[in-house]
C-alpha cells in the first residue's frame, strides 16, 4: 500500500468495519514479505518463499522393493550373501548367475539386474560344493528402485507459493532438508495492564489475564511466527521502549489502545511519527482499536478487554498477518448464511456476534456478548457480521433469500 493509499484508508472518525480489514489486508500485501528458514516442524502449514530443490536423489540408492533374492544375469542363480535394509554394500559386485537375499529397503549390489520376490522363487540344495540356488522367472529390472527414479539430484520438488502439509514435510526430508523458506513474520506480544495477574485467582482490583493465553494460537492460526509474550504494566516509557526495538514484523499490544489516562499507544506512535492507517473501528465489541506503521514494524492495538480483543484480533491482526505470510485471511468465510434466532442490529456500527452453526447451517446467537468475557466465544463457531440497520431476523431464516436475509461470517481460531 503506498502513502496515497494508506492516507485513502484514514478517516476523521472511526472506519467501517469492512474497510478496516479491507485496509489491513492491502497493508500486508503491500509489504515486503517476510522469508525466514524455518526448521521442517514449524514449516507446516506456511507458504514456500522459493522453489525447493532435491538434495539428493529419491531413492538415494538402489535399493530392493520386495523382500527376496537380488539377481544378475540369467538364472538358476547361486547364493552369494545376504543383506538387509540399512547396510550399506558398498564395493560389493553381483555378478552374472550369482544372487543376494535382500529384504524391502536394503540397497542392492552393483550388478543387480532384478529382484526374485520370496513367493515366486525355489531355493534348492543347501552346503556343499555348489552351494544353495535360487531359481525362478524375473521380470528385467523389476522390483528395485532406481536411484533417483523419483526425484533426481537438484530438481525442483516444491515451488513458490506452496502450502506446506503433512506430506510437504517428509518428501522435504526425505531429500535432505532440515528447514524450508516460507514466508513467516514475527509478532511481538505485549500484554500491558497493572491490574494483570497471570495465575492463580484474582484478588480485589486484579484480573486474570484472558488474553495472554489467546494471542499465541491466533498468531499461528494467521501464519506468524510468536518472537515473544510480554506482559507490562501502565508504564509508558517500558511500553515506548518495545514498541520502538524493532526486532519483528508485527507488535500487537493488548490495552493501553483506548483515551484513558493509562492508555499510551496513540501518543506514542504520535510522538514517534507513526503513520496511522486504522485509527478506531466502527464495531462492537473493539471499536477502540488502531494499526499504525512505525519504521518497518507494524503495530496493532488491541483493546484490554477480552471479548473486545478478541473481534479486534479478527478485524486487523489477521488480515494483515495472514497477508503478509501469503495465506488467505483465516478468519473470512465466503457467502452467507441464514440466521436462526433474533439478532438486534446497532444504529451505526456492525456488531459481532457470537453465533453456533446448527444442524441446518443456521447461525443461532449463543448470547454472551459482553466486551469483557470470552464465553459467548468460546461457546461459539463464530462471529455473525451485524452491519448497522440489519433487521432482526426472528422467524425470518428461510422466509427470503439468503442475500436479504443471511449473514456474513467470520471464522473464530
């Protein structure tokens, strides 16, 4: 997003919710995206920032692909010796009419020309003069991975662009790879709030942090990378000092984001020459949320109360974060769905609220709406977007068609 952009996206008074997140998504790709090797175990799930090449070949070796006899030239064939998977057989010859029992897996001898599964071969005679023969029909070149029949030395296995999965790890590791480039910002967290308390129970005036424990799954849900979680108290100076390190992509603060005496953010990112581009949203919960540009950090501001945070963190955090590790925003749910239940819409603002999918696909509200709690979210499989002036729909899911009367969703972590 360049500054004509960014200047588009601000506002005298608080954004649409809508064109918040439309704001922080063009944000994210407007950056340069950030591209770190990340070991394979924190690779799933991320998006390829280079095309990945074999470093070595797949199979690696010649090896047997059926339990049995390894086998060169034309048969009865005499038994030579026998390997097993994980010996290495180097500098051993197979030479024509000889034979090596090979179990799955074990590399073959250099002359291997086939090999004589278990069940279609006969093994006749035993010690003595001529020893023990295999005999049997092969089929030429049968039953052994080649190496490199797969993938050979060098060539490209993953390109840019792809989603890391399960199956991306182990063809990465079983080609040598200890680590993957993939697009993967860092965020810093900072939970500020003197009347935090991060265990036990709360006491008079003191609060159990709730958001601590959600930041970091969000993080990961949106494509991130945690740097670090630090709780401060109301101290401005301790709060300018993290906001102003530098060391990652994203810095989401938790409170400390609304006009009250102990909320600093705003005139922090003033006084450091911040760019704003979200300055207050027009939803409920989490109005009082921003996302500013301070040098090359992005910073987010998060309202201190949970439930508040929470419709924050699916407003700006995750389009923008998602954004910027080349992923689809988490949280947007394509189309629309009818409701079951009333739903009272505010005059000026988009609600957010808390909705279970039923048996029909209806979006029933579960209740527990208030900023401060997470309980209608935690009973929930989403959040129904409320725009202002929506009519209530009780007695209404089904009555019309699903642009009158369904509602957009959005996916909760």
């Amino acid at each position: 997003m360049g500054e004509a952009d960014m200047r588009g996206c601000e506002h005298d008074g608080h954004l649409s919710w809508e064109h918040a997140r439309r704001c922080a998504r063009e944000l994210g790709e407007s950056l340069p995206a950030p591209v770190r090797e990340l070991p394979l175990d924190r690779s799933i799930g991320s998006v390829l920032a280079r095309d990945v090449r074999a470093l070595v070949g797949l199979p690696a070796f010649d090896a047997s692909a059926m339990d049995g006899y390894a086998v060169a030239g034309v048969g009865p064939w005499r038994l030579v010796g026998r390997r097993l998977a994980g010996n290495s057989g180097i500098g051993v010859v197979l030479r024509p009419g000889e034979a090596v029992e090979v179990a799955t897996g074990a590399r073959v001898p250099k002359g291997t020309e086939s090999v004589l599964p278990y069940e279609r071969a006969r093994v006749e005679g035993g010690p003595g003069s001529d020893g023990t023969r295999v005999r049997g029909e092969v089929e030429h070149g049968r039953h052994v991975r080649w190496s490199g029949e797969e993938t050979a030395p060098g060539e490209t296995f993953l390109v840019r662009g792809h989603r890391v999965g399960a199956a991306s790890l182990g063809i990465a590791a079983s080609l040598g790879h200890e680590t993957l480039p993939v697009f993967a910002p860092t965020v810093a967290i900072v939970v500020t709030g003197d009347e935090i308390t991060r265990s036990g129970l709360p006491g008079d005036g003191r609060v159990r942090d709730a958001i601590g424990p959600i930041l970091p799954e969000v993080v990961g849900w949106a494509g991130a990378q945690v740097d670090s979680v630090r709780y401060l108290g109301d101290d401005r100076a301790a709060l300018a000092e993290v906001m102003a390190e530098g060391d990652t992509d994203v810095v989401v603060v938790c409170g400390s984001s609304s006009k009250g005496p102990a909320d600093h953010v705003r005139s922090i990112l003033a006084e450091t020459g911040a760019e704003t581009v979200v300055d207050g949203v027009q939803c409920r919960p989490g109005h009082p949320q921003l996302l500013a540009r301070c040098g090359d950090t992005t910073i987010v501001g998060l309202p201190g109360n949970p439930g508040a945070a929470m419709v924050a963190a699916l407003t700006l955090f995750a389009p923008l974060v998602s954004a910027l590790a080349g992923r689809p925003d988490p949280a947007r749910v394509q189309g629309r769905v009818p409701v079951s239940g009333e739903i009272v819409s505010h005059s000026r603002d988009t609600r957010l609220v808390a909705v279970r999918l039923d048996e029909r696909g209806h979006a029933a509200p579960v209740g527990h709406d208030s900023p401060g709690s997470l309980r209608g979210a935690a009973l929930a499989d989403a959040y129904a977007v409320v725009p202002p002036g929506w009519p209530v729909a009780a007695g209404r899911a089904g009555a019309g068609s699903q642009d009158s009367d369904g509602v957009e969703l959005v996916r909760l972590p």
